[in-house]
C-alpha cells in the first residue's frame, strides 16, 4: 500500500531555501524538523592536484555516450555506452563489446556473480549479463517499452530493477528466466535510481513524482514526498545505513533512514547533482552542472571539491573502485563530455 505523503512544512522550506540542513519525519500526516547529531569525520582526500585522469570513449557519439559504471573484478571498471558494454582498466585503456540488439542505449551497470555484470537496455526493453571474456546474454522484458533504468542484483542472485516508462519495479530471476513487476502506487511516477537497502527493501527514485520508493520483496510500496520538481535521480546505501540521493533540478543531496526520516542537504546553486556514490566513509556526488565532483560528509557538508579537467565535462554516474579511486562517465551532453574518468582523492 502507499505510505502516509504529507507536505514539508513552510518551516522546513524556508530553512532549506535558507541553505539549512532539515530533518523530515514522515509519517501519519506530520512532518517535524529535528537537529541531526554529528557524525564521526572520514579520513579526508589528499591530492591537492592533478587528481582527476580522464580517458576519451573509442565509440562516437552518434545518439548516447557513458552512462552508467560499475566495479567488475580486480581494477576493472565496467559502462554502458550507446550499443556497447565497455571496460575500463585502471590505466584507462577501454575495450567494449557491441550487444546484439542495435539501438540498445546501454545504461546503468551492476556486478553479478562469477565475475559478470548486468546492465540494461533502454531503448530495446532488456537486461543484459556479459561475462569476463565480453560474451552477452540479453533477457527481454515483457512490458512492452519499459525503459529499464537502475539495476542491482541481491544475495540470492536475483536482479532487481526500475522500469521508468512502465512504472514498475521488476524481478529477474536469471536461472528460471522468469520477470515479476510490481506497479509503483503513483501514476507516472518515473522510478528510475535503485538501491537494495540494509533492511532488505528496495529503494528508489521517483523521477517525475518527486519522491522516493520503497518496495519490500513482496511488493508493499512506501513513498516520501519531497520539494515539488525535485527530480530525484541516483541512490545509494550511505556508511551510516541510511539511503543517500541526488536531486537534479533543486541542487540537493538527500538522506532517508529506514524508518522513514528524510533530510535534505543544499548544495551550491547550479551544481545539478546526479550520480552519487559511497566510498570512505563518505558520498561522492557527481555534479552535472558545475563540473566537480563533490565529497559529502554523513553529516551533509560538503568537505571537498574536484574540478574536472575538461571544460562542459557533465559528470554523470559514479562509482568506487580499488585503490581509494571514484570512477565517473562524462555525459555526451556536454561539448566535454563522452569520456571516462578516476578521481584518485588520496594520491600525493
């Protein structure tokens, strides 16, 4: 069933528009700002320069670019590009395999078991599994023009993931071969970032409904509301336990607990975060508009900040990899874009 939505109260906005972290309980029609209690600081970055290496995509862009990205194994980095699942080693060199549906628009990646990665196909309504060795299996989806989004596989080697266009969240049994869908309750709501949270539950983003999703393996929805057009876009399981998310369009990362307590943390004006990431005790936020990626403590600060390299780079997805480092895609959005990048935070 759907979850109690309520409205931030005018105190809570106009702390928020104040630049002031807030605390939102949901639940039973009320919503209360609390002070949050400060967390323990993380070991903070190093490099002073030079930190951020970027790698130029062989394929060009003919409709897509670098989306998704994903640890494989050892060094290994695996994205999603137009009609291609690529690999990036740690010295950058790139090899990508072309799936075998064209037109596949190749998004969000996530690992699997015995060393593969799953992805899906936005364009073509599928997931895909590629081994180590680059061989692709593709599972078709039987809603028709789904747009599968964001992708995670559980302990038990199921694959879960949100269907943006179709307004479901699926399940992928690969062994059976066999896809479940549940019907988020908010009509058009847009799931599109997916987490499987500590208490088992799957997490997401409700892109046009501004709000965040919870689903239990047995298909019971909760929904957060937040600030109106908020477009949330990733999330990830935070080093508190908590879900941690981006919200494009009002510059701000957010945090709910489990039990349903939502924060929302302002970033600078413009930054336009998208991707975002758990690493060292803290997030790491690709910042689409301004061009950084940001480390963000548990308590909401913003500790550092990364400059990328090329001008109108639009960082877009995140993720951690050996050594300490952040890989990112640059969006082919930007005149900088369509490149892979490490942020090595910790270098001399």
């Amino acid at each position: 069933m759907n979850g109690s939505r309520t409205t931030i109260a005018a105190s809570a906005r106009n702390a928020l528009s104040r630049g002031r972290a807030i605390c939102i309980l949901v639940g039973a029609g009320v919503a209360l700002a609390t002070t949050l209690s400060p967390a323990a600081a993380a070991t903070n970055p190093t490099c002073s320069s030079s930190c951020i290496t970027e790698f130029a995509v062989p394929t060009p862009v003919v409709y897509n670019g670098p989306f998704g990205i994903a640890k494989g194994l050892g060094d290994d980095m695996w994205f999603g590009d137009q009609d291609t699942i690529g690999r990036v080693a740690r010295d950058g060199s790139i090899t990508q395999y072309t799936v075998p549906s064209p037109g596949a628009g190749v998004g969000w990646v996530t690992r699997g078991t015995n060393g593969g990665m799953w992805f899906v196909e936005r364009f073509t309504n599928k997931l895909g599994r590629v081994d180590n060795l680059g061989n692709v299996t593709e599972f078709s989806l039987p809603t028709a023009n789904s747009v599968p989004q964001g992708i995670v596989m559980d302990d038990n080697g199921i694959v879960w993931f949100a269907e943006q266009a179709g307004n479901r969240i699926g399940r992928l049994d690969p062994v059976a071969n066999t896809v479940v869908e549940y019907t988020v309750p908010t009509p058009h709501a847009g799931p599109q970032g997916l987490a499987l949270g500590p208490d088992g539950a799957l997490w997401f983003t409700e892109r046009n409904a501004a709000q965040i999703g919870r689903m239990d393996q047995a298909g019971g929805f909760t929904e957060y509301p937040l600030l109106a057009g908020a477009s949330p876009q990733r999330i990830t399981v935070g080093p508190d336990g908590a879900l941690w998310f981006t919200e494009l369009a009002t510059s701000v990362v957010g945090r709910v607990t489990t039990a349903g307590a939502l924060t929302e943390f302002p970033l600078a004006g413009g930054s336009r975060p998208v991707g975002i990431a758990s690493a060292d005790g803290a997030l790491w936020v690709a910042e689409f508009g301004s061009d950084k990626i940001a480390r963000v403590t548990v308590d909401g600060a913003v500790s550092d900040e990364f400059d990328v390299p090329s001008p109108a780079a639009t960082p877009f997805q995140i993720a951690a990899g050996s050594n300490r480092a952040l890989w990112f895609t640059e969006s082919f959005q930007g005149a900088g874009g369509n490149k892979v990048a490490r942020l090595d935070p910790y270098a001399p």
